[in-house]
C-alpha cells in the first residue's frame, strides 16, 4: 500500500473514532443522588443533586454553599471564575465531585444552574 492510502485509512478511523467518543459524551449522564446517599463509596465520583440553598458565604476565592434537600444537608464549593448570582432560598442543581474535608462529605461544584 502506498503511504497517501495509509495516511487516508488512518485519518478516516481517527474521525469516526472521535465522532464516536463525542456522541458517547453527549448522551452521559450524571447520576442523580440523595444528599443523604453521599457517603465514603462516592468520594472522587461525580454526582448530581438538587436542592435549596439555605446559606451563601463568599471568600476571596471560593463560594460556600449550604444545600439541602429533603434527605440532608451538604456543604458546596464553587471556585470563584465568574461571579455567581445565586442567593438563598434558591433552587439549584449541582454537578460536582464528591470529596471529604474535616471529617465531613462536601462537593466540589462543577456545574450549577437555578432550577
């Protein structure tokens, strides 16, 4: 085989390929959980909850969130990028990663939006 007709097989497989991994991204999705479900099995994993914000406090930073729903309580950090217009009593859903800090079960946020 000459090499054109390798380098054309070879780009065409990569293509498919990366087509492939972008639809398998598009139609994941995170799993939903309880607060009260967030224990030492879930540490690192990525999870999603909703619930109402009861308490907001700003650092230089980062963002502290108290979320509850109606199984728990659970602190969230949001690392300052942008600001975020979030106060309390609103109804969130939060993507984030699940870590322990003092003892205690709190996430990393990744994505939040207002429900």
């Amino acid at each position: 085989m000459k090499e054109s007709s390798l380098f054309k097989i070879a780009l065409t497989i990569s293509l498919i390929g990366i087509l492939i991994l972008l639809i398998i991204v598009e139609n994941t999705e995170v799993k939903k959980v309880e607060i009260k479900d967030i224990d030492s099995k879930k540490e690192e994993e990525i999870v999603r909850i909703i619930g109402i914000i009861n308490n907001v406090k700003e650092t230089p930073g980062l963002y502290l969130l108290g979320v509850e729903d109606n199984s728990g309580k659970i602190s969230v950090i949001v690392f300052k990028e942008e600001k975020l217009n979030i106060s309390r009593g609103n109804r969130v859903e939060i993507e984030g990663t699940v870590k322990e800090y003092q003892n205690k079960k709190e996430l990393i946020a990744k994505r939040i939006s207002i429900t």
